[in-house]
C-alpha cells in the first residue's frame, strides 16, 4: 500500500447504490454449478417417484433434494448426508403418527414438538431438527400415500441423488479456495502496511490501524480453512476431483502456517503501537517490516502458482538472516528490539506457508 494511502476515503452515495448488477452475476457465476446440481438431482427424483415407482404426489422428493443441496459453498457430503438425515427424520416421525392419529391443528403440534425434541436429541447441529420440522410439517399436510412410508421413501430417493450428484457432478472447490486466499493475503498486506507507516512516521493511529486489521484476519481466516475443509471433503469423494487433492493439501498446510502469521502479526503490531507512542520516526525498522511484507506478497503469488515457492522461500530466508535484535539495531531502544524479536516467528510462518519444513525455517532464524 502506498505511503499516501488515506486512513479514510469519501464513499460516494447514490440513489441507486443498493442495485449493483455486477454483484448479481458474480453472485450467478460463482453458483451455476449449485444450480446444474440441484436441476439435475431433482428432475431424476421425480422421475424415478413417479414415472418408475408411480407415486402420484413425489413432492417430498423433490424438497429434500433442493434443501439438502442448496447454494451454498459448502457443500461437504457430510453436511449433505446430514441434512437429509434431518429430513428423513421429520418424515419418518409424521408417518408413524399419522399411522395411529388424523391430521389437525394439535396433532401437528404434538409432531412438531416430538420432531424438535427427538432431533435436538440426536444431533448438535441447530439445522438438523430445523430441517427435521419443516419435513415434519410438510409430511403431516400431504396426502396420506397408496402404502404406509410412501412418502419416506420419495424423501429417500431426493436425498440419495442429492448425495450422487454432490460425487458425480461436484462443484469445483479451487475458485472459492482460492478467492478466500487472496481475501486473506490481501487483509495480511493492508495490515502490515499500516504497521510499516506507524513505523516510519512514528504515526500512533496508523500502528493502532495495522493491529485492528490484524485482528480482523481472524474471520477471513476461517472461511479459508472451512473452503479447505469443504474442497477436500468433495475430493475424496468424488472420482473427478482426485487431481485436486494434493494441491489441496499443499493449501491447508499454507493455511495453517498462514493462522498462525496472522496472530504473530498481531504481536508485532502491539509492540509496534507500544513503541512509536514517543512520536519518533523509525526508518530502519520500517524497512524491516516492509521487507517482510514484500516477502508475503510473494507468498501470495505462490498460493495461486506453487512454483513461486522457491522464490518466496528464498527472500524469506534473505530477511530471517537480519532478524537478529542486537546486530540489526545495536544502539536501539529495547521496545524497537523487541519489535525486531516478534518478527522472528512471523517469518518462521511465512517461511513453512512458502513450503520450508518447520525445523528448517527455525534454523533459518539466527540465534540469539
């Protein structure tokens, strides 16, 4: 970020700022996938309740499947596998009522509240039984079938095309990973930026901006690693995304290594705002600092192109062999030597986020 970046900017507001178009495809083109998965797995449910088993009303076939696919990201089979669940739960709980009572306003009380309280029971996550209740209340309003469980098995064949078409027509997780990575180098970036200027102005408010952005790494931090988490689920289940698996491993562990610069950076900028609380200007120090924000962007380019790992490795180990307190700033304060000494293990990280195994990046660092 330039030197001449304001700490504030003027945002134009217009009657029309609500309706931005632009969003809408962007928002369209990161869900086509969603929308080809759930066409697919729906049409396939009703034509499988109704043409081939001839059911008259396959409408639980077609709920399930929508609700447990949705739009979502994360569409993890396990978090697909669960909601249908959820549902198949509520169905099967108004069919055994129905069995032994008549629809009616208390009878579809009494299943909503055992539906609610047996899936609360059954599972942590608050959507299972939210899930559960709506299916509950659905199955409780639809005709009774030709045969006891009619409705339960529509329920079934929604959610095993659901599950099918989550392996045989996944969404690709790279884009949504990769998005979430740029999100989070480029919060790392303005970040330490801020941190640099506050250095080389001896600007309080600019320190206490870097720290405020460093800790609000935290939340994009986790939709990162929950993309991670989604995309590697997704690989191993569907045989079409095996490609995928290493790179998406080579990710998590930049994704790990990355947390843990994140709440280093957050050390480094306490002891920069503690430091520069005397209004000096600290030039040397900011060069340091800027160094090491030089490096990040580096480590950025190699999350979307692993060969740049050597490169952003290799300027890494160039700035871990200064980071020694007393030889970098021999005649300085002890708060500007400390600030030194916190930026040892925020290179450590970025070093293993560049690829370097932990022992090595450690060695990497001059003893003190």
């Amino acid at each position: 970020m330039p030197e001449t970046d304001p700490l504030t900017q003027v945002v134009p507001a217009k009657w029309h700022a609500g309706y931005r178009p632009r969003v809408g495809l962007l928002r369209l083109r990161d869900s086509w996938v969603a929308i080809v998965q759930i066409v697919v797995a729906v049409t396939l449910a009703f034509v499988v309740a109704r043409v081939v088993l001839g059911h008259e009303r396959p409408l639980l076939a077609a709920t399930v499947t929508i609700s447990s696919l949705g739009l979502l990201r994360d569409a993890r089979p396990s978090k697909v596998l669960q909601t249908v669940a959820g549902m198949l739960t509520g169905i099967a709980i108004a069919e055994v009522l129905l069995l032994v009572t008549r629809p009616g306003w208390w009878q579809l009380a009494v299943a909503m509240a055992i539906t609610l309280t047996v899936a609360r029971f059954l599972s942590p996550s608050p959507q299972f039984p939210i899930s559960a209740a709506v299916q509950t209340a659905i199955a409780f309003m639809l005709p009774i079938g030709d045969f006891p469980g009619e409705r339960l098995l529509d329920g079934a064949i929604g959610g095993a095309f659901a599950l099918l078409v989550t392996a045989l027509l996944p969404r690709n997780p790279m884009r949504a990973v990769l998005r979430d990575a740029r999100t989070v180098f480029d919060e790392f970036d303005h970040a330490i930026a801020r941190v640099a200027q506050g250095l080389r102005r001896g600007d309080r408010l600019r320190a206490e901006r870097g720290l405020s952005r460093a800790r609000d790494l935290h939340g994009p931090m986790q939709v990162w690693a929950a993309a991670i988490e989604s995309g590697q689920a997704i690989s191993r289940m569907s045989p079409f995304l095996q490609g995928r698996r290493q790179e998406l491993a080579r990710l998590a562990r930049m994704q790990d290594a990355m947390d843990l610069a994140a709440r280093n950076l957050r050390v480094v900028a306490r002891r920069v705002h503690y430091a520069v609380d005397d209004g000096e200007e600290r030039p040397e120090l900011a060069d340091v600092v800027a160094g090491v924000q030089r490096s990040a962007a580096l480590v950025a380019a190699a999350a979307e192109d692993a060969g740049r790992e050597p490169e952003a490795r290799e300027a890494l180990r160039a700035i871990a062999a200064t980071l020694d307190p007393a030889a970098l700033l021999p005649r300085a304060r002890l708060g500007d030597q400390n600030v030194v000494a916190s930026l040892r293990p925020l290179v450590v990280d970025l070093l293993v986020a560049a690829g370097e195994p932990r022992a090595d990046a450690a060695r990497a660092i001059p003893r003190v």
